[in-house]
C-alpha cells in the first residue's frame, strides 16, 4: 500500500499501462483523458476525495484505457490488486461501498451517452449541474463549484470545441446563469441551468 502526491498536470498511469494497482483519490482531483482522432484529448471524468480511479480495469486485470492526470495537485492511495481483493473478502461493507460507486459511475455513463445527441448547451448544463451536485456547496442562494477548469477542458468533457465553449461561458457569465472566477464556478440559481432544453 502506498500513498503518493502527484503535481497538477502530472500523470498517475497511461494509457495501455497493466491496472496492476487500485488506486483512491484521497485529496484533490484527477481527471481521466482518452486520446481521440485529430490528436485530441477527451476527458471522460473527473474523480474527487473517496473516489476509486481505473478499478474496472484493475478489477479486470486488464491495461487501463485511458491516461489519469491530476487535475490539481492530489494525493492517492493506491493498493496492489491481490492486496485489495484481500480486503475485500474480509470487510463485505468495503466491497458494498465500491460497488455503490462503480454502479454510480456506470449510471453516469449511460446518461452521458444518451445526451450525446442533445445541444451543447444543453450538455453543458448537465455538466454543471452534476459537479453542483457531487462536489458543490452552497454559497448564498446559490452553489460554488471549487474546480477551477479552463475552457478547452470544458470543451472536452462536453464534447465540443473550445471556440464553442468560450462563447456559450461567455454569453452565462454576462448573463448571470454561471459565474466563472479564479476559485471555479458559481451557480446563482440553478433552475435557470435546468430549464436549458435539450433540442431547439
């Protein structure tokens, strides 16, 4: 068992790397990147503090398939698979717990699938609104986002390109619907996300 820190920008394990460790974020955020045609990047997820990074992979004793990058300086805890599935078979409510989480992710997924023929500002909504939802606290009457992330990441998480996401975060900044800053985000009332349509 080790646990390790990681700078911002820099990478935990590559794509194609054997998932011979399960690793758990412990502090700060980690994104997951997939290379994708044109030599772009698509950030499939973002984890946080409790959230086990590439378990499928290790679960399966397969190579990752896709590179995990610290998204801020972050610390993991990661555990050497037989190590693990030791634990596992002696704490049932550890092995529930990771099953809770996998089954949330897989959830998250099929939603994330299903969106993919909506607007774009429809999805990005979504994507507000789950981080609101999984790492937001309030903040008056609304709810900061403490992720500071930059516009081609957006981008990449959405599914759009970068020019398209700094107009739709431009036009809600001016408008009030998301606030962006140094510290993240801002949502000030998050029913006018949730009203964004998703067609025209």
């Amino acid at each position: 068992m080790r646990v390790k820190s990681y700078d911002e920008g820099e990478t935990i394990f590559r794509e194609g790397d054997d998932a011979l460790w399960f690793h758990f974020v412990l502090g700060g955020r980690v994104k997951i990147v997939k290379a994708a045609a044109a030599g772009r990047d698509v950030i499939l997820e973002i984890f946080g503090p409790g959230d086990p990074v590439g378990a499928i992979a290790a679960y399966e004793e397969r190579a990752f398939p896709a590179a995990a990058v610290a998204l801020e300086a972050s610390t993991l805890l990661s555990v050497p698979r037989q190590e693990f599935f030791g634990l596992l078979a002696a704490n049932p409510v550890l092995a529930r717990g990771l099953l809770l989480g996998l089954t949330r992710r897989m959830i998250e997924l099929t939603r994330k699938l299903a969106e993919r023929s909506s607007r774009v500002e429809y999805r990005a909504a979504r994507l507000f609104l789950t981080l609101a939802d999984r790492v937001g606290c309030k903040e008056g009457a609304g709810v900061r986002i403490p992720m500071p992330l930059s516009r081609q990441e957006i981008a990449d998480m959405v599914g759009m390109t970068q020019e398209t996401a700094i107009r739709i975060m431009s036009r809600w900044n001016k408008d009030q619907v998301l606030i962006t800053d140094d510290d993240g985000f801002l949502i000030p009332d998050r029913l006018r996300l949730e009203s964004i349509p998703p067609e025209d």
